[in-house]
C-alpha cells in the first residue's frame, strides 16, 4: 500500500510538473521566482539568527535578511528609504534582465554554429587532401589504406562526402579504423550530386578525388552523375586524380567520358571476373595480388634511372637488391611491363619496381648473387586440358566463362551447375561449356558431381535466387544473403573434400571481407572479396595514377601477368641460393621474379608461404613443391 501511494504521490506531481513547464515562459519565471524565494528567504533568515553576532533588534534583523537574499539574487540588497531600495531593486533587475539577454543570445548563437558543424555544411579548407565521394562499406577499407599510405606524412587529411549525418559517419568510420595516425578524417553532410554541396570538400585543391559505388540498382547512374557534378563544381583540369568504380561493364564507357580524358574508371565485374579465372587456374595468386595491393606490405613505385640510363632493362633486373624491378615508366606516360631485358632506358624514363616504400628502392648491383650452376633450363610445359567446375551463376559469371575460354588449352571443359542454369549462347572457342540445372547449396546437387574430380572449382555468389514474391530488398540486404549461400556451398565442399581425403582447388567470390573470416575454408584459401579488391585498386591508383595501365594489363587476358610457376623449372630442386639467382634464371626466360612460395607454409599464417620481394642476397631453398611467383607474357 505504502508504495502504490508513493508511486501515485510520483507520477501526481510529475504530471503537476508537466503542465508547468507547458503553461508557458511567464507562469515557469514565476514559479521559479516563488521556489527560490521560499529557500533564499528562510535560509537567510537561519544566518542571521544563528549568526556570531546577530543584530539585536527585530528590524535590525529583518534588514540584515534584505540584505543577504539581496544578495544571493543579486538584487544588490541596499537598505534605507523606500524609494532608495526600490530604484536600487530596479536597477539590479534591468542589469540581470540585460545580461541574461546577453547570455542568451551568445548562446543561441554557439548552439547554432555548433548544429552547423553537426550537420557537416562547413567547407574544409585543406591543400593535397583526399576526397572520398560517397558513402557504402568500401569506404572503410579506402580510408584504411589512404590512412596506412600517409604514414609517412606529418599532416594529412581524407575528406568524406555523403548525403548522411556527420556525427554518424565519423562514429562508424571510427569504429572500423580505430588508428588513423597522422592522417585526419573530416566528414561532410551533402549530395554528392550537387556541385554546390561538393564544394564542401574542396575538391579543386585536393591531390585525388575517389568516387565509390553506391548500393542499389541505380549504383553506376549516381556515379556518373557524380562525375558530372564534380566536373561542375572543379572546370577544366583541377588538378586532381578522379578514380571512380562502376559495377556493371555495359556503363563503363559512359563513366570514362563523364570523368574526363584525365580520369580512371575501373569495372568490378570485369575485374572481379578476370582474377576469378587467373586464381581459378593458379591456386595462392589471390593472396600475391592482396600483398602488393594493400600499403601493409609491398607494393608498386616508380624510381629514378639515375645510372641504369643507357643501359638495358634486364641489367636494371639485378640492380636492386631490395626491390625488384618489373617494367618502365616511360617520359612520354606510357608502361612497359616486363619489357624485353635488352630494351634500352631512356634518361627521362623510371623503374617500375615493387619495394616495401617509395624511399627503400635504392640501387645496389647484385649480380655476384649469382650461382650459374644452380640455374636450370626447362622446356615451357604445354597447356593441358582442364576441367574446371563452376557454381552458382549472377551477372559477372558470363565474364567468366569468356575469360576462361581466353586462358584454358584446348580440350577444356566446364560445368556450370546454378538455378535455372541454360546455356545463354556465350561466344567461345576453345572451351566446352556444360550446363545443369540445380541448388549449390543442396548437398544431393553437389554429390552427384564427383567435385574432387575437377582441376579446379570456382564459387560465385547467385544474385538471382530470390524468390519472385519476395519482397525487394537493399544492396547489402542481397549481398549478405548472396554471402549466406555462398557459406553454405563452401561447408558442404569442405565436407566432400574431406570424405575423398583430398584438398580441392576452390576460388570463391564473397561481398563482403567480415564473411571470409566465417568461411569454412583452410587457411590461405583463394577468396575474391569484390568489395576490398576494388577499393584497394583506386587506393593505389590516386596515390601514384601510372598504376591504372599497370593493373590494366594485369588483368587483362593479354599481355603480362603474374604466374606462380614450378620453381624446379628454374633452379636446381633443393639447392642453396640467393633470390639473385632465380630472378637471373627467370630474365633468361623474358620474365621478372618477383617472389616464391612455399608449399609447406601454404596452409600456415600470416604469409601462407607468400614471400613478395625478398631480398636477393637471401639464401633460400626451393624444392620440388615450390613455386616461383613471376611476371610473364600470358
């Protein structure tokens, strides 16, 4: 009982409360004049009557209580005539009212210049920064590796543009790169659609502008109308590297013209399909490719010729002994990848080398490294026939098909196992394409395909299993569940590889980084996480551009690419040597050396055996399972 009355007693004066406050600002003053009044007055009056010397008179004492609520309400408290106290009061009222007025008004004034930089509407003023455009969950990996490539700075700056709450985006940004080092993340509210809001991030001074995908349908529209408005906003040439993604390779064109003859557009779908098929063919590149991508390990520079000038490009091979040299940056911008080592240098031309920084690529002949006989002289092995399986099916996998009818030997086959699977007449020549109707996430479909049987095994995400009377969904709502089912076809894989006691050959497509690590794989797995792949690609290429036409030819069919070959094709199985050695035994053969791998350590963390740009006066043994990791003409 004694609680429900206090609980009533509560919720009665809260509502006696409430209708207070809404009675309005004249009723509020008053009753906060009263509430004061009934604790200054009594207290003041305990003061006097239990003061030292208290007054002896009555009046006296009520004059010395005047005096102290005069002052506590800074009311001045003066004493004498009427009159006098009156004019004294009215004066102290006027002065509080004034200065109450004052505090106000400097205070509306700070709350809302404080809301105005809340809402990010402010224009950042910084030279040689960094502009992200955008907002999705490319975005952490970007600011990670524009963070880690600044290391080196004393003052740097990243500057994201979205049309979502400032607060919001450094909150998340935070929480995702936890070390931002020297380098300053400075968020800004707007479209990045509108030139005026783009202005916002001064795009006209910084040194790259990044244009991230956004999620949904429209994706690759909002990007080429983001170069637009950044061409509104910055005329003619401002100075700045524009590097945007599109998914889809039917917009690709329309995204070069809208960002200039001086902007880099790269195609997810194209990209992600031809490293698909490179790893597909070649188990471990994936885990070559994330070393010299991310700015944590190795990765491409350019270095002066300085004396290599005159002379030929396969000397240049051993005149680094801490970095490796793969190509020329030529005076005029063009690139040549592992060019032919007698290919002269040009006094205007650089070494494209892969080097742990930008200041490590030093030269030093390395030469005497040599050991001419541990070099071997093997005849190129042919291309055999393959057969590869592919699972599941969405929009890059007709990509895919045409990039293995690129690489594989004649003889090759493929079966394509998705949900409504039919052959889409996709142009080939040399290799056969079967196709079978089924779930890849039905472990009947997966047993009866003897999946151990095939050379190598390529998972895609189904984009298009959704149901028709499901509701529509987001972006990320479909690439988690694409991811989901990918999880599922991996577990029941990992089960059969285990039933035949034989590691399969699995490339395999995700969205998203965070489900990788929930993959059902063994460790050093392939996994292309399209998301990561691209967002570290326009990282390198804002920080050095020259890189567009190296990865171009990286990943294109043609040309040269890297290739994890049988070290005992080159040097003597089990001997002793310097990295010298393999890098001379592969300039003999027109390639560049860049790494090895070993098989005992491809299942052990972190490298899995990866070693990119080891030092070539390193004594190293390769055996007859290992690989040397080399750039080659496809």
């Amino acid at each position: 009982m004694a609680q429900h009355l206090t609980t009533s007693l509560r919720l009665r004066l809260r509502y006696r409360f409430d209708n207070l406050v809404a009675g309005g600002t004249a009723g509020l003053v008053g009753w906060l004049a009263l509430g004061c009044l009934a604790v200054v007055i009594p207290a003041s009056a305990v003061l006097v009557w239990s003061g030292p010397t208290p007054p002896t008179t009555l009046a006296g004492r009520l004059t010395a209580v005047w005096v102290s609520v005069g002052q506590t309400l800074k009311l001045g408290g003066a004493v004498g005539s009427p009159l006098h106290v009156l004019a004294s009061v009215t004066l102290a009222l006027v002065a509080l009212l004034f200065v109450s007025t004052l505090v106000s008004l400097i205070t509306t004034g700070i709350n809302k210049r404080l809301m105005l930089l809340r809402r990010g509407h402010s224009t950042v003023l910084e030279a040689g920064h960094t502009v992200v455009l955008g907002w999705s969950d490319q975005v952490y990996p970007v600011v990670g590796e524009l963070v880690a490539a600044n290391a080196n700075q004393r003052r740097a700056a990243v500057a994201v543009l979205a049309p979502k709450d400032k607060v919001e985006m450094e909150d998340e940004i935070s929480a995702r790169v936890t070390d931002t080092g020297t380098t300053r993340i400075i968020c800004r509210n707007g479209s990045t659609t509108d030139p005026t809001e783009l202005r916002r991030v001064s795009p006209e001074t910084a040194k790259a502008v990044l244009v991230l995908p956004s999620g949904g349908e429209d994706a690759d529209a909002h990007v080429v109308k983001t170069l637009l408005a950044l061409g509104a906003a910055v005329p003619g040439d401002g100075g700045a590297v524009v590097v945007a993604a599109v998914r889809d390779t039917r917009n690709h064109l329309t995204a070069g013209l809208a960002a200039g003859p001086g902007g880099h557009v790269l195609c997810v779908d194209d990209i992600v399909a031809r490293l698909l098929v490179q790893t597909a063919r070649q188990p471990g590149l994936s885990l070559v490719y994330q070393e010299l991508l991310d700015f944590e390990g190795d990765e491409f520079y350019t270095a002066a010729a300085q004396g290599l000038a005159g002379r030929t490009f396969g000397e240049a091979l051993l005149s680094f002994a801490t970095s490796s040299a793969v190509g020329l940056l030529r005076a005029d911008g063009g690139v040549a990848l592992n060019p032919d080592p007698g290919t002269p240098i040009g006094a205007g031309d650089r070494i494209i080398v892969i080097s742990r920084d930008d200041d490590t690529a030093v030269q030093l002949d390395v030469a005497s490294w040599v050991d001419e006989g541990a070099i071997v002289a093997a005849a190129p092995r042919p291309a055999l026939p393959e057969r590869l399986l592919l699972l599941g099916w969405n929009r890059r996998a007709p990509l895919v098909v045409e990039q293995l009818d690129q690489y594989v030997g004649p003889g090759s086959t493929l079966d394509v196992v998705a949900l409504g699977a039919g052959d889409l007449g996709i142009p080939r020549q040399r290799l056969e394409v079967a196709f079978h109707d089924g779930d890849i996430t039905d472990p009947l479909v997966l047993a009866k395909l003897d999946v151990p049987s095939y050379d190598s095994v390529i998972v895609v995400g189904e984009e298009t299993c959704r149901e028709p009377a499901a509701p529509a969904t987001t972006t990320a709502d479909t690439e988690s569940r694409t991811d989901d089912r990918t999880l599922v076809t991996l577990l029941h894989l990992r089960a059969i590889g285990e039933a035949a006691q034989r590691e399969l050959s699995l490339t395999t497509e995700m969205s998203d980084d965070g489900n990788r690590l929930l993959a059902p794989a063994r460790e050093g797995a392939d996994f292309i996480v399209s998301g990561r792949l691209i967002s570290l690609l326009m990282t390198q290429i804002s920080e050095s551009p020259h890189l567009a036409l190296v990865f171009e030819e990286l990943f294109s069919a043609e040309g040269n690419e890297l290739y994890l070959k049988p070290a005992a094709d080159y040097v003597r199985a089990g001997s002793e040597i310097g990295f010298a050695t393999a890098v001379e035994a592969a300039r003999r053969r027109g390639e560049c050396a860049v790494g090895f791998r070993l098989r005992a350590r491809a299942g052990i963390g972190p490298d899995f055996g990866v070693r990119i740009n080891p030092d070539k006066r390193e004594r190293i043994r390769l055996g007859e399972g290992d690989w040397l990791i080399v750039l080659a003409e496809g």
